[in-house]
C-alpha cells in the first residue's frame, strides 16, 4: 500500500489560495514518488475541490469554522480513520492545542510562516521564509526537528525547468499583475488604473485568480480603462505568462517564491502584515523591487519606480539573477526527503 499523506488546509475569498497551493507542491512530489493523498478543507472553493481530485486526492470538504474546537474534534476523528503516515498542518488559524492534538495522533508536519503556535510539539516545522531563524522556535520540544529558509520553498513542478529571458521591452513593454488566489481587496483593480496613467503605453495583463470575487468588476473596468486590460481567470499556464512580461507586480506572498525560481523581475506590494519580512529581505537581496504597503503608496510613487524598472534593462537582469540564485525550485523534493528519511524516537 502506498503511504498516505494528508493534509490539512484552507483556501476562500478571505484567506486567499496560498496555503492550499503550497501544499499542492507537497502533494505532487509525494504523488510523483508513488504516495496516496488527501485533503481536509474547511469550505473549499470548487476550484481547489476539483484541482485536487484531478491528481488523485481524496478530498473531505469539513462544514465547519476553522480553527475551532470543533474543527480539531472533526480533523482528529478523520484523521483516526484514514491512518495516514503523516500530517500536514498549514494555516494561521491553527493554535497549539490544535498541534499537540494532532502530534499526539501520529507524525506531523507543521508548517508555519510566525512563529504563532508555541510551544512545537509537532515532528517537524518548516518555515520556507528567507527571515525564518532558529530562535523564533525556541520553545520547541527537543524532538522536534526545524526546516527553515529557502531552501525548503514549496514550490509547483510546473514551474520548475522554466526561466524568464531578458529582452529590452517594445514600445508597448507588458506588466502582469498577480495579486494572489483571492485578492479580496481587489488590489489588482488600484494597480491597473495607476499603471494605466503612466504617459506611455503598457500592455497590461491581470491574473485573475480562482477563488477572486472580482471577476466582474475587473471585466467592467477592463472596458473602460485608458489603456488595454488582459484579464486571465485562473489561466492553464501561469508560468508562461509570468515568464512572457517585462515585469511583474504581486503581492509579497507565496508567488514571490516562484518569480523568484522563474527569475521574473519583480515589483513587490505587501497587502498583510505578515509580508512585511517577505518583501524587505526580497529587497535587501535585490530579488525585488519594492513598492511599499498597497495602502500608503502613491500612484506617483508607484509609477516612478515602475517606470524606472522598465527602462533600467540592467536592473531587470540583475533582479532576476539574484531571484534565481536564492530559489532554485527543489524545496518540495527536500521536504519529501525528510518525510521519507524520518524516524519518530
């Protein structure tokens, strides 16, 4: 029988896309190594529903508050019926109790971006950010192993073996802008119209992701922008529209990491608090030009370093480069490596 790998992540309008899609990562690997998967999700958009089941995972779609006692109550029950050889737990919303519980049911996983789960209980924790250290778990049981940097960045095959090629922009350079799974802010919008009154000409695309409540309202204003708007709702091939812009303009959240690997020159917002650290290590490694808080920069501001970016063929280079040496893409394999490898005491 193979080893079952189950996971235990959310996706919605609220929360965005990333931890399921990371975890997607995860999954693939485990998959392509010859696992069984499946998938606990507290009231799962129909596209993370279908894009599971079509690799094979047995999705349980929990009708339930997450985070909540009753959530750890219905996880660890499902939990004690699949038997599976390890647990993945990735999410804010997941306290200590939630992690001792499940330490106490068999091998888990722990993935966590704050530190905000103390005390570690779980068998391993990763911690795929440039600023993770040590010391954040230093209330850790001395059983519980860390996985900590980059080099541990879940990141999807699809992106792997792809690159970004400089080339000096056309008349038209082309921007995307990807905001995330969910974008509930509707950031994307904000940026399109400051982009679109820059003097010059831009080809503008819009990454619309599937779990965006914004469809409508991008395809609305799309007709009346000043510039054209390309939108692509959950498109089959993000990395060969990434890897087509001069530039890109995201938030600096989990597709940081696979610009990075891609080696796409970046101009990077933070919409959370917890992507403060992402961006000004992004920055301080000039992986990525930043552009401030979506909700203090300027479109004066914003324009200036956008124009600056494209015509500065140099600096695309260099960011791209400097993305490309810090993610190399195989951090999915590395965690397998130590799922596979590891030996509870």
């Amino acid at each position: 029988m193979p080893k079952t790998l189950l996971i235990r992540a959310d996706a919605g309008p609220d929360i965005g896309m990333g931890h399921v899609m990371r975890c997607l990562a995860l999954a693939l690997e485990w998959k392509r190594r010859g696992g069984a998967l499946a998938l606990l999700s507290a009231s799962p958009p129909d596209a993370v529903v279908n894009k599971w089941r079509s690799i094979g995972a047995d999705v349980f779609p929990l009708e339930i508050i997450r985070g909540t006692e009753e959530d750890l109550l219905v996880t660890a029950e499902l939990i004690g019926q699949l038997a599976p050889d390890w647990l993945v737990v990735d999410g804010y919303h997941f306290d200590s109790t939630y992690q001792r519980t499940l330490a106490n049911l068999g091998q888990l996983l722990w993935i966590d971006d704050e530190a905000h789960a103390a005390p570690y209980t779980a068998d391993l924790v990763l911690n795929q950010n440039l600023h993770a250290h040590e010391s954040m778990y230093a209330e850790r049981r001395g059983e519980t192993s860390l996985l900590l940097g980059l080099r541990y960045v879940l990141i999807r095959p699809e992106f792997l073996g792809r690159r970004w090629s400089p080339n000096t922009p056309s008349d038209c350079p082309k921007v995307v802008i990807i905001m995330g799974g969910s974008d509930p802010s509707n950031v994307s919008l904000a940026v399109a119209q400051a982009i679109s009154a820059l003097p010059v000409r831009i080809d503008i695309h819009i990454v619309v992701g599937p779990a965006s409540p914004h469809l409508s309202s991008l395809q609305h204003q799309s007709q009346r922008a000043t510039q054209p708007w390309t939108l692509h709702h959950a498109p089959h091939d993000l990395p060969g529209l990434l890897c087509s812009a001069d530039c890109v303009v995201t938030a600096a959240g989990s597709t940081s990491w696979e610009l990075a690997c891609l080696g796409v020159p970046t101009c990077l917002l933070t919409v959370a608090t917890n992507q403060l650290p992402i961006a000004a290590e992004l920055g301080k490694q000039q992986a990525a030009v930043l552009l401030g808080s979506a909700t203090d920069v300027s479109s004066s501001q914003f324009n200036q370093i956008l124009s600056d970016l494209l015509q500065d063929e140099a600096l695309r280079k260099q960011l791209s480069n400097n993305g490309r040496n810090l993610v190399d893409g195989r951090g999915s394999m590395r965690v397998c490596d130590q799922l596979c490898s590891f030996d509870r005491p």
